[in-house]
C-alpha cells in the first residue's frame, strides 16, 4: 500500500503542466536523437545538460530521463527499419530488420513500440518497490564498501562497453586521473593545474562529455562516409489478434530479465537484451522462428531494452553509484542542480523521487503515441544529410561549453578533449569507462582516504569488513574467469592460425563498441 | 603503417607518466595520513602496469594496422578554435559562418549555398538562445 501510496504522491508532482511539457519534450527529443546516426543518450545528455540550468530541478532530471529512455525507443525504429546499429539496438536489428525484408515492418514497429510499454511499466513497479529499500541497505556501506563498490562497477563497465578489462579499465583509471585536476578539497592544494586560473575548478565535465562523446564521434563518423538510404515502405501497424497474443509472453519474460540486469555494476540496456534474446532462444513456444524475423526476437530484447534503462536509475539513486556512463552523467546532472544521489535522497526529495519515478511512465505513454502512430513522421528525419547535421551539432557543442561558465575558451579545453577523444576512438578505447572514472574518481579517492584514517593505514579494512570483502571477491572470481576467457581464446586461435590482435582482444561480445 | 596496440600501449604509458611524475611533486604522505600526491601516484601506477600489459601484448599478437585521417581532426580543431577567436575579437555570428565553412571541408561535397543556410539558421537558433535562455552571446 505504502508503494501505491508514494507513487500517487509521484503522480502528483510529475502531473502538473510544466512536468508534463519537459517529459514530453525529453521523449521528444530523445527519440529524435536515438533514430539519428551518431548521437546517443550520451552526448545528448551531454549537449542539453547546460541547457537544463535555468529549468526546475525536478523538471530538468525529468527531461533528462526522457532523453535517455526516448534514445532507447529510438534506437528500436532505426534498427527495424533500415538496419542501423545503434549502441542499444544491435539485437533488435536481427529479426527487427528480417521482419522489415518479409514485409512486417509495422509489425515489428508495433511490436516494438508495445513491449517497450510492458518493460517499462514493469521497471517502474521494481523501481519503485527495490529504490526505497536497497537505500536502507546502502546506509550499511562504509568507506571501504564504497571503494570496493566503485571498483566492481568499473570492472563491470569494462567487460561489458568494450570486452577487454585491459583496455577499459586503462579507460576509467584515465577518467579518474582527469578528475584529480583542480583543488585538493582536504587540504586545498592545486594539483595538476600548471598555474592555469581555469583548471583550478577542475576540467568541466560538460567539456569532456561533449569532447569525447560529441566532437569525437562526429569526427568518427565523418571518417565512415556511410550514406544511409531513407525508409521508403508501407507500415501497416495493426496486427491480428493471434499476432498481438505472441507479443507479451516474450514482452513479460524480457521485462524481467532487464529488469534485473539494469540493476547490476555495469548493466544496462545492451547486456539486458542479448540476455533477453537468448532466454527468447531457449524457451519460447516459437524459438525455431527467432532470428528470421519473429515476433519474439522484436518483443523480448525490445521489452528487456527498456526496462533494464529505467532500472539502471535504482544503484545511482538508492546507493548514489551510477553503474553506467549514461548514469554517470545523470549522477553529475543530479549534483548540479543541487541534489545528492544516495541513501537519503528519497527520504531528503521524496517530492522529486517519486515525481521521476511516475514521469518514467507517463513517458512510457508519450512514446507509445510518438513511436507508434506517428512512426512515419520520425522517418523523415533520416533524410537529413549528414553534411547539414554534423556542423549543427558542433555548433551546440560550442553553446553547450559556453552556457556553464560563459566562458568562450572553455570551448578550447572541449576541442582538445574532442581530439584526444578521436585518438582513443582510433585506439580503439572507448570514451564511456572514462566519463564513469571522471565523474567516480574524486568520490573514489574521498573514500579511499577516509577508509585508510580510519584503519590508520591498514590495507586489511577491505577484506575485514564483510560488504568491501565480498565486493572484492566478485572483482577477483571476474578476473578468474575473464583469465580462463583469454586463455580458452588463445587456445582457439592457436590451434585454428594467428588471429588480429582485435579480436583476441574482445573476450566478450562487445556490442557497444560497435558503434566506436 | 603503426601498429594500433602498440601505440595504444605507448599512449597509456605516457598518461600514466605524466600523472605519475606530476603527482611527485605534491606531498605524498603515509597511507594513514594521504597527501594530494598518493592516489593519483596509486592510479598512475595501476595505469602504468595496464600500459606495460599493453605492449607486451602488442608483441605477442598479431599487429592492427592504425588508422588515422589527420585532415578532417585538424579541420573540426581549426573551426573550433576560430570560432571562439572571432567570437571573442568580431562576432558571433561572423564566428558561425566561419566555422560552418571549414568544418564543412571535413564533410562530403561541400556546399557554399548549403553553409550559407546552415550559418543563417544556427545565427536563428543563437539569437533565440541570446532572447529566450538569457545566455550572454555576443552576436554582433
């Protein structure tokens, strides 16, 4: 009842008119960003995050999340429809597409758009059930239990964003290195600052997302020349009934597999799909059909997609640790505007807790409508070259620098993080472990600093204390097996010839480096 | 043509150095009492050690061949940096134009006609950016 009860009290705030016109508007713009090719929820979170600064905090966050969560809807209509891969909808590409080739596509649409609704209704309900609870739990954390916490996410998001620990983990230890610049806050000495006036803030987060996830990627792209062919069929978006009742048994079960998987250190959308699909593989009544264009192959990841994006909000808000970059950047929009994520905040903000919790599914509702009946005005936004988008982009990119500190050279400090983010693209180092080391790193060393006063130096307080014990356990039986991954890899490539040292390296499928 | 690994190897190590190295210059401390120079030494160390990994296994595996189009980089750098030069000495709206058309070098078949409705329709958006959010833009 206290559930129901908290989530009317949600409604209650995110019904009122200005809510609504930032929800719709972050599912809005969202959608547009997740069907165009080469911006995801990162640098739009990036690119809008100063453009938030003069709106109210609760309608700011809400926004936000829309974005995030509209970009993920968005990626599912680009993939049916022509085959892009986007970072969160390379499986919906699989029989999303084949479905297109048979003729379906307001099928797989439908389908789609449909689970997308269940998976995200469902998240809301375990968001709002587990959020409040687990933020009892994180009270139980010390110091040491949130280094050790810290670490397991970065070993997580690097397995997970890029398939090799080396390289991602390399990623957030830069990204935590970055975050050393500026003022000592224990006892105020400049550190790394070369006597440079503006670094003694620190590097502007916003200067750094926009680098390496705006600057970097447009330059990326630029270097791809792909010509993408506009979406010329017919969409028929209704289904038959029997087709309608093959939608929410994939729907329900995909649900709960991102559900789940949004919560974990370095889960997300991406894993939670392909988790989704192969559980789809095992036990739908229709599997000998799943990978040739089957309902079950769209409903299931679709459902898992979404749900699992809006469960990623229960570590960074009961806990205060985000467990991807996007979440990394929302944590960062939190601060900004003046609110600590953790195990107080709902307790603190109950108002903006729930009122986000219940905008998730009013934006649910705004994107059925925006996804689904009016799918084939956002098909047009694919005929815009990409000669017009990309100097627009760079263009905001400026603005977006500028709007934090009005300050035109911060724009310098954005382009060299917008080469250095090209170089460690064509590295093949992805940028997302770097912005969740950038914006963990000063809360790693706090807490680090704090567990070694308290333990006046001893190294022991992680494995004594039975949270950080088991956390570090996690990171070690991880490494073991991420070991014994390699050396079956090597043995493989041993015995099948010389193998490019890329693929040795991708230990793990890597669908988001995919997009790098 | 450079091996990717091992300039990925070498470009960790460097990082690592540079923070390592500049972390020695602050006061470094005892683990029970830290100075600002012990975690960024601590990470620099992790980083260098991943870095070591790095190029030792560069020399094992087979070399990626690294690709790098230095042109369009420096054109977008170019564009970025004018920008805020004439931003600062001119105007904004000179700056948009001015941008508009060399980062359009970095692109397919660039367009004069095209940069000049580009440039006029950004010129919009900043003046409403200037109107409506109160950002302080100088555009003329």
């Amino acid at each position: 009842m206290d559930i129901l009860h908290n989530l009317a009290f949600g409604f209650e705030h995110a019904l009122t008119l200005q809510n609504l016109f930032y929800c719709a508007l972050g599912c809005t713009i969202g959608t547009m960003v997740g069907l165009l090719p080469g911006l995801g929820p990162l640098a739009t979170i990036s690119l809008l995050l100063p453009l938030t600064y003069s709106i109210p905090t609760s309608s700011a966050l809400i926004m936000l999340a829309g974005i995030y969560y509209g970009a993920q809807y968005g990626d599912s209509v680009s993939a049916i429809t022509m085959k892009i891969p986007h970072a969160a909808s390379i499986v919906a590409c699989i029989d999303g597409y084949a479905m297109t080739l048979k003729g379906q596509t307001g099928l797989a649409l439908f389908t789609a758009g449909v689970s997308s609704f269940i998976g995200g209704t469902v998240a809301i309900v375990v968001l709002a059930a587990l959020a409040p609870s687990l933020g009892e739990v994180a009270l139980l954390f010390g110091p040491a239990d949130y280094c050790a916490l810290m670490l397991l996410g970065f070993i997580c998001v690097s397995v997970v964003t890029t398939g090799s620990v080396i390289n991602g983990l390399a990623m957030c230890l830069i990204g935590v290195l970055l975050g050393q610049i500026g003022t000592d806050l224990e006892t105020g000495t400049p550190r790394f600052t070369f006597g440079a006036q503006f670094l003694v803030d620190g590097v502007s987060l916003v200067s750094v997302a926009l680098g390496c996830f705006g600057i970097a990627e447009i330059t990326k792209n630029l270097d791809e020349k792909s010509e993408r062919t506009p979406f010329n069929g017919k969409i028929h978006l209704i289904p038959t009934w029997p087709e309608f009742k093959r939608i929410w048994p994939s729907a329900l079960r995909g649900s709960v597999a991102g559900s789940i998987l949004g919560i974990l250190p370095g889960g997300g959308p991406t894993i939670a799909q392909f988790a989704a699909y192969a559980i789809d593989k095992k036990v739908s009544k229709y599997r000998h059909e799943i990978g040739t264009g089957s309902i079950e192959g769209v409903a299931g990841q679709a459902a898992a997609d979404e749900a699992a994006a809006r469960t990623s909000f229960i570590p960074l808000m009961s806990i205060g640790i985000p467990e991807n970059a996007v979440m990394a950047l929302m944590m960062a929009a939190f601060i900004i505007k003046g609110i600590q994520p953790g195990p107080n905040m709902i307790a603190k903000h109950p108002d903006l807790f729930w009122g986000l919790v219940a905008s998730m599914w009013i934006g649910n509702c705004f994107l059925l409508i925006i996804n689904v009946p009016l799918v084939r005005i956002w098909l047009s936004v694919f005929k815009i070259p990409y000669s017009v988008l990309f100097p627009s982009i760079l263009f905001f990119c400026c603005i977006g620098t500028f709007s934090v500190n009005n300050n035109l050279e911060d724009i310098y400090v954005t382009a060299a993080f917008g080469f250095l983010g090209y170089v460690m693209m064509r590295l093949a180092l992805d940028p997302a472990p770097l912005m969740l080391g950038f914006i963990l790193g000063p809360m790693l060393e706090e807490n680090f600093r704090r567990a070694m006063l308290l333990s006046r130096g001893s190294f022991t307080v992680f494995v004594t204390r039975p949270i950080s014990a088991t956390l570090l356990g996690v990171i070690l039986v991880l490494f073991i097996a991420q070991l014994v991954l390699m050396l079956r890899a090597r043995g493989a490539s041993r015995a099948g010839g010389p193998v490019a040292a890329s693929e040795r390296d991708t230990i793990v499928a890597s669908p988001e480096s995919a997009r790098n | 043509m450079l091996n990717q690994n091992l300039v990925r190897g070498l470009f960790l190590a460097a990082v690592a150095l540079f923070f390592g190295l500049g972390a020695l210059r602050y006061p470094i401390g005892n683990l029970s009492r830290t100075g600002p120079g012990l975690f960024p030494l601590l990470v620099s160390g992790f980083l260098l050690v991943l870095a070591i990994a790095t190029l030792v296994k560069s020399r094992l595996v087979q070399a990626v061949p690294l690709e790098f189009s230095v042109a369009k980089i420096a054109l977008i750098m170019f564009g970025l940096c004018g920008f805020v030069l004439i931003s600062q000495h001119v105007s904004m709206l000179l700056a948009i134009v001015f941008m508009v058309f060399i980062v359009s070098y970095a692109g397919t078949a660039p367009s004069w006609k095209r940069n000049l409705a580009i440039s006029a329709v950004l010129a919009v958006i900043a003046y409403g950016f200037q109107r409506f959010l109160g950002l302080n833009l100088k555009l003329i």
